[in-house]
C-alpha cells in the first residue's frame, strides 16, 4: 500500500470515528479542516481531488449512519 492510500484510510478513519463520536457540529468541523489541511498540506497537487473525495466520505458516512435502523 502507497504511503498516499494509507493516508487517506487513516483520514477516513478519522472522519468515521469523528462522525460517530460527535455527530454533525463545531467538534466534526473541526476535525474535517485537520484532515483536509492535513492531506492538502502533503498532497497540494491533489487539493482538487481530496476535496471531492472528503464529500464523497461524507456522503457514504451520512448513508451508513441512515441506514443503520434498518440493517
């Protein structure tokens, strides 16, 4: 696994952890700016890119979350 890739599972651990730990406001805010200063501080190039991909994460988070009642 790239030194990249892991990054990103460990940024999107993050999110999931921050999500579910403290749901939406100030506190996952403030997580979400860490990890994209984070990832776009390493990766500039890719700053387009790691913005579309933390929307995708939380759009697969807030489905996760949703769907939860009924699996």
């Amino acid at each position: 696994m790239s030194s990249q890739r892991a990054d990103y599972d460990l940024a999107f651990n993050e999110l999931q952890h921050a999500v579910s730990e403290h749901g939406p406001g100030p506190e996952l805010d403030a997580v979400l700016g860490a990890i994209e200063d984070r990832l776009i501080g390493r990766y500039p190039e890719d700053e387009h890119a790691i913005h579309e991909l933390i929307a995708s994460w939380l759009v697969t988070l807030r489905v996760q979350t949703s769907l939860q009642g009924f699996i």
